[in-house]
C-alpha cells in the first residue's frame, strides 16, 4: 500500500527508519512531492550538528566516519551518515565501489547511513546532500555526519553545508602537494592525520602544521591538528574534543549565525539556479529547431550567439538581444 | 590611444600577438563586446586542431606541453597553449604557482602562451576556455593545447573542448587509483605514462593497459599508451603520432561531425545556462528583500522554498507556483 506523503511525514517524525528512507529517495529523484515535503519539514531543522568529513581514498576518512558515528552514538546521540561517492562523468557511479565500508556503524541500527551516488545535472549532487541533510535534521539527529572525497574542486562544497569540516590526511598518499594546490588547507577547522602508526606520519604531521601556520584564519580559529589510528580507534576521542571546541568556538559571539546565513545564501541561489537549469533544459529540449540549429553551427554556418538569446529570451519573457 | 573592438579584431586577423592578447581578455572579462566580437570571429573558427592535456601534479604533463608545442611549431605549425590553474575556492588562485613553467615554449615567439586563472562564477572558467580556444582558432592557429589538472571533476571537462585529450600520468604519485576512480580511464584517447626512466614505470603502463582492456570503447578507438620522458623529449614523436592516428581515426566514418555537434550541443546550452544564472544573481542582488528573507531562514521563520520560487517567477515572467 502507498503512503501519501503526509503519512511518510507523519512516520519520518515518529522514527520509522523506513519513512526517512522514502523521504530521502523522493527527495533525491525530485519527486513531484519532494519539494512541498521539505518545506514542511524546514521549520523542525536547524538543530542537528552537521559534521563533513573529507580527505583522499587511502586516508582512511570512512574508517574515522565509523569511530566517530559509534562515539556519538554510544554518548546517546542519534546520528545520520551521508556518504558522497565521487562520479565518474561517464559510467555515471564510482568506478571502485567500497560502499563494504562503515560496516561496524551500520550494524548498529542507531545510525542511519546514506550513500549518494552520481547524478547527471550541475547542481545535483549538491542539492541532493543539503536536502538529505534537511531530512535528517527535522527527523531528530543530533550530528548529520558527511564524507566526500574532498579533492578540493568535489560537485559538493562540504565547507557550505557543514558547521565543522575535518580534513582527513594520511602518509604515503603522495598527494599532500595537490591537496595544498586545491585549497584543502584553508577549508578545514580540524585536520586529522591518520595512520599516525606509520614512520612517516610525523612529516605529514609537522607539513600541516607548518601550512597552517602559513595560512589566515581569519575567523580568529586555529584548526588544530590531530593523530589518529582509526582503526584502532586511537586518537577518535582527540578527534571528538577538538570538534566540541571547534563547535564552542562558533557558539560565542554571532559567528555561527553568520555561518548559517552564509549557508543559506549559497543555498537561495544554488536553488533558484537549479530550477532555472532545468527551466533551460527543457525549453531547448521542447525547441524542435535544436539539432537544426546544433547541425548549422557545426558547420560554421551560423554564429551560436543569436540564438543563446533568443532561448534565454523565451525563458525569462524578455526582450534580450544580441548584446544583452 | 584606445582601439574599437573592430580595429582590434582586424589587428588580431592580421598576426597582431597584443591584439590577440586583448581580445582574450576581453572574453575573460566578459567586457560588454565581447560577444559582439567572438560572433564576428566564429565564422573562421573549426579549422584549428584541438589537443587536450590532463593529468596530476607532477606528472611532467605541463613539461610535455612543452615539448609538443615546440615539435608543432618546428613542423610549421601555429599553436596556441592554454593552461588553466585549478582554483581554491578561498584564495581566488592557485595556492602554488608554477607558471615558470613551459618556458621554452614561451621563449619561442611563434607560441601563443595563455594561462586561466581561477574565476567566482560557476561555469565561468569553462566559458573562458571555450572562447580564448575560439579566438585562439579564428585567428590562424592550426594547433591549440589546452592543459588542465584533470581530477576527473575538473571545472573544465577537457573531453568536451578538446578533439583529442591526453591524458599524462607518472609512477610514484600514488594517486593511480585515485584516477580510475575519477573516471579518468575513461576519458583518454591517448595515454601518457611520463618519466618512463623510472623503475616502477613499467607496472603503471602494464596497470593502464589493463584498465583500457576492461574498458569500453564504444567509437572503436582503443586508446594506445606512450612512454615518454618529457624533459629529455624521449618519447614526444611517439605521443605526436598517437594523436596524428586518433585525428586520422575522427576524420574516417562522420566521429569528427558527430563530436563537434555533441560540443556544439554541450556549449550552447552552457551558454544558456550562464546567462540564465548572470539573471538570478542581478535578480538576487536587486530584490531588497534577500538578506531579510536569509536572516529569516536561518531563523527557521520561514521555509525557502516560496521565496525561491518566487524569485524564479520573477525572471522567468511566469506565475511559478510553490509545487511547480
């Protein structure tokens, strides 16, 4: 039998983990539903603590994952996993699942855990994690932890949905150059260096330290840096202690609700962005002259930029021109 | 003494390097005639050839640039380079410079040297590519390279701008497996395995030339691997063949129109969707409402869902609705 999507509300609210599943797919596969839903759900969010963990494959980020969603949950905390898998443009999933992975945490049916996968559109991915995110929140988790891959230009920007970002190193991965490169070292306001058993992971260690050092931090926080060995679970309890001070230090003063208007800065305008996409998407899919014209400009025989403006002229009922 | 967009596009047609240079920053800046200026030009584009070149940090890629670049120009050849910086989304640039780079390129008059930096918008450093490739072509450059970091989640997707992407790779970066993750196997009509000196180079070639087997080719092109040394220029013929066999593999059967009409498709409706987002954001920044409305959300006072959709009824002229 089907429930309508009040019922699932209803049952989401009451604790069916099934009903936060239903919830979460609708929202995922833009059901025609979803949106109504969500903002039904909106005015309850706000009081989870939304953790992002990212760092390269090899770091041994879903490893930390796992310890830290067991600690939560072992204090009494109800915790929600989101686990963002990288896409590959083309074979639309992850070329190497280790979706094996999390399984201590999974068992354990405190803790809900969600794999987002690829999807297809700009903007997807992103609105897909936020939304999940709003899901899990109304619904009574205390912490929301996120895992992305976090190569620094990922489709989800973990700084913009999370309150505290922890960045997961390890030694041997080869890629701490690139990671400076991307910009990793100004996101995270904890680093944790995993693997701290191995011979190299002092190096590692001081290297961080040294580019923070390097780095402003102009919100006044120093990003402590911390030793793990997660699948031990030593250091998981460091790891915890320096996201509680992360989360008092944006409790005083209004830091934190300018963190949570910024969020929902970015947030308006990925949304308003997002639905004018597809806006787009269809009047060019709706447009039978589309291959026509794609054929002609192929061949040099007309220029792309009239009709640019004319299909963004039909969308938005204005008169744009050439030079608009 | 300031020249009109006119002067300047008949300066750059006629082999003026200052001409071509202000032109393309024109385009980068999206200065008011920009597109006056890239509709005159397009006419004259497709007859330059364009190679695309991905790969890590470290890799030797920009190195191989290089050398390519100067084999072209020795064989008579115009070719114009484009390196395009990843981006910290915090810094506004790249955190680690490195465009000492390709200085023998450079130093050759005959090359056409043009770095991308990182840009706010999304999908403004794709668009940016596209037109400095586009000028770049209408004014007689018979080769263009353009080289990117190539994560597989790169702002430019090399595949989509390029005829042909190489894709560079180098023992002892660790991040091999990183790259089959991100799809990167995928991507390559040709491969790169630079700094073929190296003792462990062997097991990376005998490692991609079985990710190719288990790979698909859906064009028929069985994508070949190249050792190179770039910086003794061992190897660089081999990799100008490569890419002569897969030009000469395009051309055959319609592969050649098809590509350009599936990138004509890509660009136009990124295009669109530029201008579209360029509206949302004025509409955003005009509407004296927003930063209420976000003080508001963060509040949990009201949901962002009505806002948004009124937002987008405001560009689109239509009477967007809350569920629509």
């Amino acid at each position: 039998m089907e429930m309508s999507s009040a019922d699932l509300v209803k049952a989401a609210l009451s604790g069916s983990v099934r009903a936060v599943a239903r919830l979460i797919s609708m929202a995922e596969n833009g059901h025609a539903d979803a949106e109504e839903v969500l903002a039904e759900l909106f005015p309850r969010t706000g009081k989870a603590v939304i953790i992002g963990v990212s760092g390269p494959l090899g770091s041994g980020k879903s490893t930390l994952v796992d310890k830290l969603a067991m600690e939560y949950s072992q204090k009494g905390k109800k915790v929600g996993v989101i686990a963002v898998d990288p896409s590959s443009p083309f074979t639309g999933g992850a070329f190497l699942g280790d979706r094996f992975r999390m399984s201590k945490a999974a068992a354990d049916s405190q803790i809900f855990i969600r794999s987002l996968g690829a999807r297809g559109q700009v903007g997807g991915l992103s609105r897909a994690v936020r939304d999940v995110i709003r899901i899990l929140d109304a619904v009574g988790n205390d912490v929301v932890i996120v895992e992305t891959l976090g190569t620094g230009q990922d489709e989800v920007d973990i700084r913009t949905v999370a309150d505290t970002t922890i960045i997961v190193q390890a030694p041997g991965l080869g890629d701490y150059i690139q990671t400076l490169k991307a910009g990793m070292m100004e996101i995270g306001d904890v680093y944790v260096v995993n693997k701290a058993e191995s011979a190299e992971a002092d190096n590692l260690f001081a290297n961080i330290l040294t580019a923070i050092e390097m780095s402003n931090h102009p919100e006044g926080w120093i990003p402590p840096v911390v030793k793990t060995v997660a699948n031990r679970g030593d250091g998981v309890n460091d790891c915890l202690e320096a996201i509680e001070k992360h989360l008092e230090f944006l409790g005083s003063g209004n830091r934190h609700e300018e963190r949570r208007k910024e969020r929902v800065r970015t947030e308006l305008l990925e949304m308003i962005k997002e639905k004018l996409m597809r806006r787009a998407n269809e009047s060019v899919l709706m447009n039978g002259r589309f291959d026509d014209v794609v054929r002609r400009i192929a061949k040099r025989e007309v220029e792309p930029y009239t009709y640019v403006n004319e299909v963004v002229a039909l969308i938005t009922g204005s008169g744009a021109t050439k030079k608009d």
